[in-house]
C-alpha cells in the first residue's frame, strides 16, 4: 500500500511539473534568407519556425528591402508565415534598404528599442551594432525583455559589448532573456563574463555553426535572476536553411 501511494505521488508531481508554465525561444541567424549556398530559403525559414511553436524568436543578419534578397521586407514576410507580431531595427543601411535584425513574438510587443553597442574597429558602413530590445507581457511573469544581439568578429570589441549588454540589462530591473549570434565560443572571456551573470538556457556543448559539419558554439541563448525560470530543453536542429543552425531552449517558471 505504501509503495502504491509512493508511485501515486510520484506520478501526480510529474503530471504537476509538466504543467507548469513555461516558454521556447529560438535564437537564428538567417544569413539574409539563405542557405550556405546562397539559394533563397526566407519561406522555409518561416514555416519552419512556425513548426517549432515558439514563443520568442531573435534573428540576425536579417535584410529589409535590401538588393541582394529581392528587396523583400524578410521580418513582415516571416511574420505573415508565422502569424507573430515583429520588430525590426537596422545596424546600418545597405543596398537600398536596411541590414539588421528582427525578433518574432507570439505575444504583443509594447515598446522597441535600437541600443547601439560600440565598435571598436568602425568603418564606412558599421559606427556600431544594434541591439534590439522589446518589452512584451508573458502570461504569469508580466513584463520581460526579450533582447537580441549580433556581436562583433574581434574579441576586444566583443567583450565590450557584453559589458554593454550586461549594463543595460542590470539598468532596466526587468526580467530578461538574451541571446543571439555572439560569435564567441565558451571558453572566451566575452561568454564568461555573461555566464558569471545570467544563467545559460542553451547548451556550452552545442554547435551551431557551420550547418554541415557544426563545430563552433557560438550561438546562445541566456536569461537573468529576475526571470525566475530554470532552463528545462535545449536543442540545435540540424536544419540547412541557412549558414547557422538555430539553437532553441525551454524556460520553465
């Protein structure tokens, strides 16, 4: 009988675990709607992440009715796919139109921010790289940031910019998820320095980066203290619709 009763528990704590609340975000450098081959893959991009039903969705290297990808605007196009609401914010203008990154959100989003974080190295095209922040309301949490950034190729500057992340965040006071394309990998001081502060939702042992024989982990996706979540799935799909594979992660609450 006890042993009956102990099974019981168990079962009615995992039944209780599974329903508690929770969200799937996706951090996906697009590659400008192409795959590695340069072949146009904005539509299987969309109905991709569509499959996934994710919640929260940062892009990078994201074009807006730029030459090179047709003079689509890719975050409508994708949003018209997905059925989420979108946000764009340019690092710079480019052929035309505007080179930048993009977040999808199956919530409304209140408020969009384009922080510029340093370049150490500017040049013609790049003073600085944005990051791209939304305010949104999560059921159960309330207000959280949902922020996304593209960070630079040189380590100087890349640790800079994630002192610049950090700053923002810890100025806000808000709940926070961060992620994106960090072009670091683990051991580096720019990802240490963010792991010595916010909590790892995606895997240190993921690669993401290239798509046919991924070797690097530089795509990730973390959150802060306020969040209260814990990281409950973390998954790289080997999906060749660009030149990264996304990189989506579970927080429960």
């Amino acid at each position: 009988m006890a042993f009956l009763l102990a099974v019981l528990a168990l079962f009615a704590g995992l039944k209780v675990a599974s329903q508690q609340p929770g969200i799937t975000v996706m951090s996906y450098n697009i590659h400008h709607g192409a795959d590695k081959d340069e072949r146009n893959t904005l539509d299987s991009i969309g109905y991709y992440i569509l499959g996934t039903k994710a919640h929260l969705v940062g892009l990078q290297e994201v074009d807006s009715v730029c030459t090179r990808s047709g003079q689509i605007d890719q975050m409508k196009r994708l949003a018209a796919i997905t059925g989420m609401h979108y946000s764009f914010v340019r690092h710079f203008a480019y052929q035309g139109g505007a080179y930048g990154q993009g977040i999808l959100s199956r919530y409304p989003i209140k408020k969009v921010e384009n922080i510029r974080l340093s370049l150490l190295k500017p040049d013609s095209l790049r003073q600085s790289l944005a990051l791209i922040v939304v305010e949104v309301d999560i059921p159960v949490k309330g207000s959280v940031l949902f922020t996304n950034a593209h960070f630079s190729l040189d380590a100087a500057t890349r640790l800079k910019q994630a002192e610049e992340v950090l700053q923002y965040l810890k100025k806000r006071k808000l709940p926070a998820i961060f992620m994106g394309d960090l072009n670091a990998t683990p051991e580096q001081s720019e990802i240490r320095l963010l792991l010595s502060q916010l909590t790892l939702a995606s895997g240190l042992d993921q690669p993401s980066f290239p798509t046919d024989a991924p070797v690097k982990t530089i795509d990730y996706i973390f959150f802060n203290s306020r969040l209260k979540g814990k990281p409950v799935h973390s998954e790289v799909p080997p999906i060749h619709h660009s030149d990264h594979l996304p990189v989506l992660s579970t927080i429960q609450f």
